[in-house]
C-alpha cells in the first residue's frame, strides 16, 4: 500500500501541477472554456459566465498549489480530500460533456494538448482511482522537509502562481500554444497537406430488395444493387486532418478580404473582438501606434465582431485613421489574449504580437 500511495502521489501531483500551470499560463483561454460549460446548453449557468475569469483563476491557482500540497506532504488530509472533490466534479463534468456531446474540448491542458470529450474523462476516471488510493493510505503521506519547511514552500507556491497568473492577464501568456503565435504563417496554418489523412467514413445505403429493406455498407461509392434506393447516413469512422485555422477572414460590408490583407507585407492588426468591452488604457494608445506605424509604411486595419455602427462611432471617438473589418468574435479571442491586442503580420507570418500594456515595445 506504500509503495501504490507513493506511485499514486507522484503521477497525481506532477500531473496536477504540469495541467495547472498550462492553464494558468493562459487564465483567459481557460476562463472562455469555463463560459462553454456555464451556457444555456451545457450546464445552463449563464449567471456565472461574467465571473468566469475569476472562477478560473481560483481554479487553476488550487489546482496547482494542491499538487505541490501533495508532493511536499503539506496537510494531507486537506490536500486529498479537496483533490477527491475536485477530481469528483470534473468527472462528472467530462462524463456529461462527452455523453451528452456538448463541449468537444474540456480545456484540461489549454491549447497545449486537445483531448476528445471521451479521452478527458478516461483521465479522470484513472485519477480518480489514483486519489482514492491516496485516500485510503493517507496515513502513509509523509512531509519530505521539516513542518517549518513544507510551510514554506506551500507558500512560495501560492505566491508564485498569483504572480505568475497576474503577469500573463496584464501582458500575454509567456508560451503561446495557439496557431497565431510568432512565427507561424495564417495561411499555412488554413490549408490542408496534399499528403493529410483524409477522414474514412462509413456509408449506410438503404436499399428495398425483393420487398425487403437490405442495407449495403460501402466507404462512399453508390452500391450497384437491383432495387429502389430509400435512404443513407453515414458515420465518421476516422477524424482526417483538420487544419489549426479553420474560421479566420477578414470581411467588409461587401466582400472578403482575407487574401488581399494577408498578402500584405507590412500589415497592423488591432484586434478587439468587442470595441465595447476593450480596455480605456489601451485604447487611449491606439492613435499614437497606428500613426507611428503608417508613418513606417505599414497598413493598419482593426479586427472585431461588433457591428457597423459601432465601429463607426469607435472610430468617430477615438479620432483613428484606419478601419475595422469584421472577424469572428471566438477567432480574435484566439488570436491575442487582449482587448486590445496588436499583431504584426509580414505576408502572413505573424512576426510580433503585444498586449495593449505593452504596445510600447512595438518596433515598426
């Protein structure tokens, strides 16, 4: 029983720790996970989605700072039993979301790792059993240092993951894990390999044969069958490859203009995926960076999926030079954790992307 509460420690600790600090890394990509699960056709909690970024921050906080509880032997019926009740509700949470097909991405390891609905709560279920195991040998965990020192680092660890958690939201997370980080090219990012795995689905053709119902199985040919065609569906056996980018364009009224945008080779994106939610701070620096970059030769558009009306009166406002184009709310919350956010693009590549606190370091 020792030796299975020790293995059990480790993997429960480490893996506690290593999902927790993906996610704090990005409390904002986590925090619109959380709206997900908090809507109408999921858990029907809409009263907690303005509160989702508080709740995720808690939550990752906890998690992490449990799994260092663990692994230090700091309180341990405290520590185990707050990871029974945790590991309990996102159980039935993932069981829920995989049974009933409502969120196709739990969200556990961020953008870093993407699980199946079902995959989440295999997980679960196989930490489940770790814990109860560290439940029922509680007696065998031990502190690793001193009580002074177990105390001591307990602390440094809550310490450090409210730091590190007010770091990432007042500039961008310190490891981008998205499609649109630096480096990456959009369009690239949009096509599909001529080599990709392509999907392999199985196709039910209905047939009436001789006065009977027969159904012919094939991977998408029409069955040659001697007899009146009824009906088909069909099921996806295998996912193909789906390309990182799948919903990224920039629209005006009348046209797409994604391809002419992204053909540019000094193009400015101000990205507010609501000009009605952004930050004052921000915005207020806006006509100063948009001149400076236009004086260099750069095109500066603005992204957002507010409304014509409201962009023009944003406009008006804030006395800017430039456009906003429409894009999909979801996508510009992908593309910069911030309301404003700045992203250079050369051709495409993304070549330097800012929180608006640091639009400063902006070199054009």
């Amino acid at each position: 029983m020792k030796i299975l509460v020790n293995i059990s420690r480790i993997l429960v600790g480490v893996l506690f720790i290593i999902s927790g600090l993906i996610k704090l890394n990005d409390p904002l990509g986590f925090s619109y996970k959380l709206q997900e699960y908090f809507g109408t056709d999921v858990l029907n909690l809409p009263f907690l989605e303005p509160y989702a970024l508080g709740i995720s921050i808690f939550v990752v906080v906890f998690e992490v700072v449990l799994g260092v509880f663990l692994l230090i032997g700091y309180k341990p019926k405290f520590t185990v039993w707050s990871l029974l009740a945790m590991i309990v509700f996102f159980t039935f949470l993932t069981f829920y979301s995989a049974y009933f097909d409502k969120v196709k991405d739990c969200g556990c390891f961020g953008d870093a790792l993407k699980l199946t609905p079902w995959e989440s709560f295999t997980k679960d279920v196989i930490l489940l059993v770790l814990i109860v195991i560290l439940y029922l040998g509680i007696r065998h965990i031990k502190p690793i240092f001193s009580k002074f020192g177990v105390t001591i680092v307990a602390l440094l660890s809550f310490v450090f993951c409210l730091w590190f958690g007010y770091h990432v939201l007042m500039h961008l997370p310190v490891v981008d894990f998205r499609a649109y980080k630096i480096g990456n090219n959009i369009q690239e990012q949009m096509s599909t390999p001529p080599d990709a795995q392509k999907p392999v689905i199985e196709y039910n053709w209905k047939f009436k044969v001789n006065g009977e119902e027969k159904i012919i199985t094939t991977n998408g040919s029409y069955p040659t069958v001697d007899g009146e065609y009824l009906s088909v569906d069909y099921k996806t056996i295998e996912e193909g490859y789906v390309p990182p980018i799948q919903d990224f364009s920039i629209e005006s009224e009348d046209e797409d203009l994604t391809e002419e945008f992204l053909a540019e080779p000094k193009l400015v994106m101000v990205v507010m995926y609501d000009l009605k939610k952004g930050e004052w701070e921000g915005i207020e620096k806006l006509k100063s960076m948009s001149d400076t970059a236009m004086k260099n030769g750069y095109k500066v558009i603005g992204l957002t999926s507010s409304g014509g009306d409201a962009k023009a009166q944003f406009k008006a406002d804030n006395n800017l030079d430039f456009d906003f184009y429409l894009c999909d709310e979801k996508v510009l919350k992908t593309i910069v954790r911030s309301n404003p956010g700045i992203v250079v693009l050369n051709k495409g590549t993304v070549k330097q992307k800012v929180h608006w606190n640091d639009i400063e370091d902006l070199k054009f």
